[in-house]
C-alpha cells in the first residue's frame, strides 16, 4: 500500500512515518501494493488527531482518531480500519464494483452552526455514483456516518439513507409535485 503522510500544525518526524506505516502495512493483507491510502497527523492544543482515508473501487475505508498521544491515536486509528474491514470484507469480495474510483472528497463531515444563526461553513462537492440502497447503507456504515445521499440505481433520483434507532436504516426519497 502506498502510504501519503501530511501534517497540520505538526512536523512529521521519522518515528511518526515509521509508526505509521508500521501500523499501516499491517492492513497490506486486505490490499494490493497499489492501493493509495492518504494519512493527516494534526495537533490542535493537546488534541493528537489522525486522519485516514482508503478510497477503493466503490467505497471508501476512513477513520479519524483523537487521544493525547499521537502513537496511541495510531494505533487506534489501525484497529478501526482492521475492523472495519473484517465487518465488510465478505461484501466487499460479493460484490462487484464499477471501475470509477470516488473523489478523496467524497465523504461528508458533520458541520455546525451558531445557536443564533445559520451559518454554512463548509460546502463539500462529490461525483454521485448509482448505487442500490443496501449498497448506500453500507458505505456510510464503512465512513462512520449517520447518513448518505446517493443516486438510487433503480429509480435514477437522489435519495438518502440515514440510521435509525434500534439498527435499522431509512431511506428518503423524493416527492415531487
């Protein structure tokens, strides 16, 4: 897997490359030597954040830790992933996937806003790929979501599946007048 290492407010040592892709590399078995997989290290006050993401053929593989201790966050970071990918890894090989890859910005954030006034602060862009409704549900399971808007394969409008209590999933589609 091919490891791309940043840093916000961080100079990223050799100790923290080599943490990083030592834990990485432990998740080499899920994928090819040409898998990209893109690493953010940021240090906000004493907050240690890392952030990664592995776009792959129709999904994409992200988790984001924060802890006191960068290498604790790391190693937080692997097992998340680990995990997720144990939980998928029978669809992921079920399933076949066109060959268009989603934008590194395909994922959305939760935003917030003043309890005065709406405010938008971030404004997120991504190419919408069809895809059936259980397909959506887990995608934003694998991003850790609570919801996802998609392009419906069957009916060719946009929906959104969201989680509900008790483990169930909903879908919205629109109605138009």
């Amino acid at each position: 897997m091919r490891v791309t290492i940043t840093g916000k407010n961080i100079d990223i040592t050799e100790g923290l490359r080599g943490a990083v892709v030592d834990k990485l590399s432990k998740l080499d078995k899920y994928f090819s030597k040409e898998q990209d997989a893109s690493v953010t290290l940021s240090v906000d006050k004493m907050r240690q954040k890392i952030e990664v993401t592995i776009p792959m053929k129709g999904n994409i593989i992200r988790s984001e830790q924060v802890s006191s201790d960068m290498y604790a966050s790391i190693d937080m970071v692997e097992e998340t992933i680990e995990r997720q990918l144990n939980k998928y890894r029978k669809k992921f090989i079920a399933k076949k996937h066109g060959e268009d890859e989603f934008a590194s910005d395909f994922f959305m954030t939760n935003d917030s806003a003043d309890d005065d006034e709406i405010k938008i602060e971030r404004v997120k862009h991504f190419g919408l790929k069809p895809m059936y409704p259980e397909d959506a549900c887990m995608q934003m399971e694998l991003l850790g979501h609570n919801f996802f808007m998609f392009l419906n394969a069957e009916t060719e409008e946009v929906n959104v599946v969201y989680k509900r209590k008790g483990n169930s999933y909903g879908l919205i589609e629109p109605e138009f007048e």
